[in-house]
C-alpha cells in the first residue's frame, strides 16, 4: 500500500464502527470493524455507552493501520448514526448512555410538537418521531433533571466523536437538520421549537457551514492513543445517510438509492426547501436533510424494519445469515405465512412507534425455511411502503441504486427487485458511508475541491437484478401484507 495521499475515514454505525484507510478520491485501500451493543434496558429505550464507541475506534484504527504499515493519514473523515443525542460534560464525558434513534421513550413528548403554530411545524419539515434528538432531550429534561442541570452539551453521535478527536464542540447541517430542533429555511437551530421542549439552548453546539469543513486538529494525547499524527485536519462530518449519499454518488436529481441496514433508507436528491416549498409538506411521512455536500439536500424514507428485524428472526430460529438469504431462492408459495417485520415500531410512511410485528396464517406444514423466507419478503413489502411514500419516484420503470452489507445474495436481490417493481444497479463501493467519510477527510485536507468532490464521488454501477418471474405472486402477497397489516394496526397502537 503507497503512504502517500492516505486519509483514514470513521463511519460510527448503530451496532459496529467500520474504519477506512482511502486516498484522495475515496478508492477504499484497507477496512476494518469492531461491535459494540445497543443496550435495551427497558421496552423501547435503545442506548450504547459512547465509551464503548470509543473502544471500537481504537481497535478498529490499530487494525486498519496495521494493514498498512507505516502509513500516516492526512486527515479524519467522520460519519455516523443519526438523530440519537450524547448528553455529555465540558470535558466530552458522557453524562449518561447516548440515546438512539430506535429509543421510542419520548413518545409523549411529541404532543409539544403538535402544539406548535402550523409555521413552526413546517419549518421543521420532517415527520414526528420519538427517536429523533429534540424529543430525547426534552424527555431528558423532564425525567433526568439532575444529569440535565450539569450537562454542557448535546450532541449527536459522530459529534462526540469529534470532540473527542479534536476538544471542540460543534455540529453541521446533515446531522442538525435531523434532529427535529433545525429550521431548514433559515439553516439553524430553532430557537421557538427549543423554547417549547424546555431545552437549555447553550446544549446546542455552534453549527458548522457543511460536512467537508475542517472542524478541529487531530489533539496530540489522542493521537498517541491511536497512533496517528497529530495535528492533522478532522472534517465536520456527516450523517450516516448523507455520507453513504456522497459515498455512493447520489449528487444528481432522479437517483434514487435503497440501503438496507439496521434499517431501510431510501434517498433522492431534491431541490433546497423555501419557504413556500415546505409550507406544503403538512404532516410528512418522508425526510427532508442537507446532504453531506455544500448546498446539496436530500428526501429520504426511512424504515426501522431491515437488518434488525431480520437478525431477530434469525436469532430466534437459530439460522446463519447464509441460511436466512438463502431462503430467498424458495420464492413464494400458496398459503405462506405473512410476516410483519415491525418489531420496534415504524417510521416511513406509517410513524407509529406501537406498530408491531407478527407472523399470520402459520400451519403445521410451514417448516424453518417458510418462516426465513416469509421474513424476507416482510422486510422487502416494508422497503416498498417507503419507496412507495418517497416523492418523484415513479410507479413503473424504476431504477434503484442498491447498497448495503445485507443486499449481496443474488436470490435476495432478485426477491427485492419484483416487491419494489423496480431495476436494482449494483454500487461498486464496499462501504458507502466510510466511503463518503474518506472523502470528506479529503476536502477538510484541502486534497479536492467541491467540483472535484462531485466528480470522483459517481461510482461505477452494475444492472444486477429486474422484476421477473414471480413479480406477480408478490404483488398478491403484498396486497394480503398490506391487508393483515391494516387488520392488526389498531390492536397494535392502541
């Protein structure tokens, strides 16, 4: 591996830290991971200790350096989970566990939103949910007063990071505007909606202009902790989803790009929002961010029911994940059983945080592989709900960008590609989001300019799978997913 044009990008996901080493112009050149848990100490909180983030850096930064001997990075690109909050000291020692953004506890505070002037909701321009940072914090507020009076900060997850990277505290636009606490026409916090959750404003950090600013140097006792030279540039960084957007080169207006993860997201890019634009967007079921470029944004539909709700299935019948794709090559068969993958609730289109999961129609003769299969098809139907719900995305000859860890089975994409009626084209990128942190780490370094940003981000892409045989039978048991879910949603949200 050359040590010349090295540039080390961090993308801090949900459940694991992935680490790249990449040169200027994102060509991933070595990766690694470390896990960590979400801890769930009660129905519906979902938290991790940040320090356990920090240990998964150390050694997933050992690691990836290690693959490359010798190597000196110019400069720290960051990426990571959205809309979660680190309450934390002066110092960046957490205050407690971070909040996530599959934590529904701050369901009631909600109706404080709903309260607000109609102008105040639409400046907000995205939908309700529990998970997001404004309702946390006003639930931290009001059932941990003690940790929120000696509290200095609020930050999301990747700003922690950085803070603990560099001593400063800040935040950017791609992750703010998720936070449920941004004005996204005047492009700041909101002061009217902080006000009515009793949020303490000097919580809010400073907001950096965009990602790819550089927002602090490398402080000289972390880079001795993780071996890097000190002093080098650290970007604002990005969220998780406006990273893997640059990442995987969603810059241009009609490319829509699915990611199946921890959970579904399901971007395209869009106009800047008005005044007048967002006055229109009453009650939205999809997101509206800044993306991880200078002026770009982005509508995203965001599902809680990918990866995790898959892993729970698997765990539960003791299957590989080999086992579970594999599944999918079954197809469909008369009298399966349904499944509805909604085991933590749902964001787009239905945002209802008591919606549950379920497997209807089982008899004694569905076997393990019917139930890995009917598990498949329930995340694919729940991908297809926020597709359907995504503004601009047509109904017939659709073309989806594909990425993600969980989407590399052939017979996956194919069962993917008839429940979306849609072209699934392969992204030749192995990690979008670090991708997109390495390349952020390139702008802070002052290493490429916005247009050449814009240029080398457009990756190579591979027509891998289109609606064939057995699209018909799926819009069959689509319709019969939709029906059980209408028939249950009300027991389910009472």
């Amino acid at each position: 591996m050359s040590t010349a044009c090295v540039l080390l990008g961090i993308d801090l996901g949900t459940s694991s830290v992935k680490v790249v080493l990449t040169d200027r112009v994102g060509t991933v050149l070595a990766q690694a991971s470390a896990e960590y848990p979400v801890d769930r100490p009660h129905p519906g909180w979902a938290e991790t200790d940040p320090e356990a983030w920090w240990r998964a850096i150390r050694t997933a930064v050992a690691q990836v350096l290690a693959a490359g001997p010798g190597v000196a990075p110019a400069g720290v690109g960051l990426s990571g989970q959205m809309h979660g909050v680190v309450v934390c000291l002066a110092d960046a020692t957490p205050a407690r566990p971070a909040v996530l953004w599959a934590d529904s506890r701050a369901e009631d505070e909600l109706d404080v939103y709903r309260a607000l002037p109609a102008a105040a909701r639409a400046r907000l321009a995205n939908p309700l949910s529990p998970g997001m940072a404004g309702p946390e914090l006003a639930w931290l507020h009001r059932h941990e007063p003690r940790v929120m009076a000696g509290a200095r900060w609020a930050l999301q997850p990747k700003d922690w990071i950085r803070a603990r990277l560099t001593g400063e505290f800040a935040a950017e636009p791609s992750d703010a505007c998720a936070t449920l606490l941004y004005d996204v026409t005047a492009r700041t916090w909101d002061a009217e909606v902080v006000a009515a959750l009793g949020i303490r404003p000097e919580l809010l950090p400073e907001l950096l202009p965009f990602s790819g600013v550089a927002a602090g140097s490398l402080l000289p006792s972390v880079a001795a902790e993780l071996g890097l030279p000190p002093g080098i540039p650290v970007s604002a960084g990005a969220g998780d989803s406006a990273a893997a957007a640059l990442g995987s080169g969603v810059l241009d207006p009609g490319t829509v790009q699915l990611t199946i993860g921890t959970g579904v997201q399901i971007v395209t890019v869009v106009e800047a929002p008005t005044l007048e634009t967002v006055g229109h967007r009453h009650d939205p079921v999809t997101h509206l961010y800044r993306s991880a470029t200078r002026d770009g944004w982005y509508a995203m539909a965001a599902g809680l029911t990918g990866g995790q709700s898959l892993d729970w299935v698997r765990r539960l019948l003791g299957a590989e994940w080999a086992e579970l794709y594999a599944a999918a090559d079954r197809g469909p068969q008369d009298g399966d059983p349904i499944f509805l993958p909604h085991l933590v609730g749902e964001r787009t289109p239905y945002l209802d945080t008591h919606l549950r999961g379920s497997w209807t129609g089982l008899d004694a003769r569905h076997d393990r592989t019917a139930l890995l299969y009917s598990a498949l098809e329930g995340v694919a139907f729940a991908a297809a709900d926020g597709l359907d719900a995504l503004p601009g995305v047509p109904d017939a000859d659709r073309h989806l960008r594909l990425a993600g860890g969980g989407t590399v089975s052939p017979g996956w994409r194919a069962l993917l590609a008839n429940a979306l009626n849609a072209h699934l084209h392969a992204v030749d990128v192995p990690g979008a989001s670090a991708r997109g942190a390495g390349l952020l780490a390139a702008q802070a370094a002052g290493w490429i300019t916005d247009a050449e940003l814009v240029e080398v981000a457009r990756p190579h892409t591979t027509l891998i799978a289109s609606p064939g045989p057995g699209a018909d039978a799926l819009r069959d048991r689509r319709r019969l997913y939709l029906d059980t879910l209408r028939a249950l949603r009300p027991l389910r949200s009472r």
